[in-house]
C-alpha cells in the first residue's frame, strides 16, 4: 500500500522540497542516519506518512516529540492541514532546520515551533502524540503525559523489538497498545496506544484531563 496514494501534485512538491532541503542541510548537520539518505522518501517520508491514516479524522490538534529532521511532524503538517501541530526540539540546529523547511514547503498551516526539551515545553494538550527514533516505549509514555489530552491517542514508530519494549513499558504504565504493520519495514510496526495511566493507579480513579 502507498501511504501517498492519492494525493495532490501540490502535496506532493512539498514533500519534495522537505527532502531537498534535508538534503541540503545534512551536509553540515546529522539530521538523519547518513546511509538513509539515498532512500529518503521511503525511508522518511513513506515512513511518516503511513500513521495519517491512523490519526481521527476530529482531531483537532497534534504534538510530534523531538522532531529532528521533521519526520513525521512536517509530512504530517502537509498531508493534515487542518491539524494545529506543535514540534517539540530542543536541538536548536535542528529546530532552525524544521523552521526553514517549513517555510520552503508553503504549508498551508505551518506547525507551532517549541525549542524545548520534551519534559519542560509547555503542555501541548494534543489530541494525537507522536515519535519517530527517538526513545524506547517506557519513555515516550513519560513524556507524553505532559502533552496528551484525557482522550489523546500515541502514534510510535517501533523497530523489530517493539514487544520487548512493551513488555518493559508494562512495569510502570497500565495501557493497551496496537500493533500496526509498518507499510516500510516488514520488522516495524506502529503503536497505537490510547488513553493509558501509570501502573499504580490503575486501580485508582485518574484525574482527568482537559478535553
């Protein structure tokens, strides 16, 4: 299945251009594994693409964690201009990066830029987490609970030892994740974790968020 199936020439060229420009810019900063390069667009943008379908056509407003080299948030802001997105980047090399690419791809809502580390950015109070290589499971939990809504759900890339890292996660957090087969990678899959809590409240009423 092609993630991009059916979309426009004009969507299309900006992901163009956010491969061009990364392109440019790896040549003086590691925005990507260096042996990813030459197959950027599946490797990166496939990749990225494949969790739009995933994310609830009500969304109204999404946080990608440590954004990099803008995968999966900037394929995101393309494909769903509709979405208020938040990239969280403490890198400010790399957030000068997302904010250049950005504005070459003429998106039609440019994302909200925060130069934060993860665990001090200003809550993003998202409907849809997601990351991409960025930390094992157990840490992306942590860190989404800062920025997720009382209903938001997490979208995470995950390499051929996802189970382990769930199995691993389960000591401290109380969720129910599904596995969804990478379209990229016959080893990957992407998680999609709804509402969870920590493990030692899983018998205690949580707090509640704002929806």
């Amino acid at each position: 299945m092609d993630p991009l199936q059916g979309v426009s020439r004009e969507t299309l060229g900006r992901l163009e251009t956010l491969v061009e420009t990364l392109e440019r810019w790896q040549k003086a900063i590691n925005l990507v594994s260096r042996n990813t390069l030459d197959g950027a667009w599946k490797r990166h943008v496939l990749d990225s693409a494949q969790v739009v379908p995933l994310i609830p056509i009500e969304a109204k407003s999404l946080a990608d964690l440590g954004s990099g080299g803008g995968f999966p948030g900037l394929v995101i802001a393309a494909l769903r201009p509709d979405l208020q997105i938040t990239m969280i980047e403490s890198d400010a090399r790399k957030a000068a990066f997302l904010g250049e690419a950005g504005r070459k791809m003429g998106l039609e809502r440019p994302p909200k830029l925060v130069i934060k580390r993860i665990e001090a950015a200003p809550p993003a109070m998202a409907d849809v987490i997601t990351a991409r290589a960025l930390a094992p499971l157990g840490q992306l939990l942590e860190w989404s609970d800062r920025h997720r809504t009382d209903t938001a759900i997490c979208l995470f890339h995950k390499g051929k030892d996802w189970q382990a890292e769930v199995d691993e996660a389960k000591k401290k957090w109380d969720f129910s994740p599904d596995a969804i087969a990478s379209v990229t990678d016959r080893d990957a899959v992407i998680l999609r974790i709804g509402p969870y809590a920590a493990a030692d409240l899983r018998d205690r009423q949580p707090e509640g968020r704002r929806r």
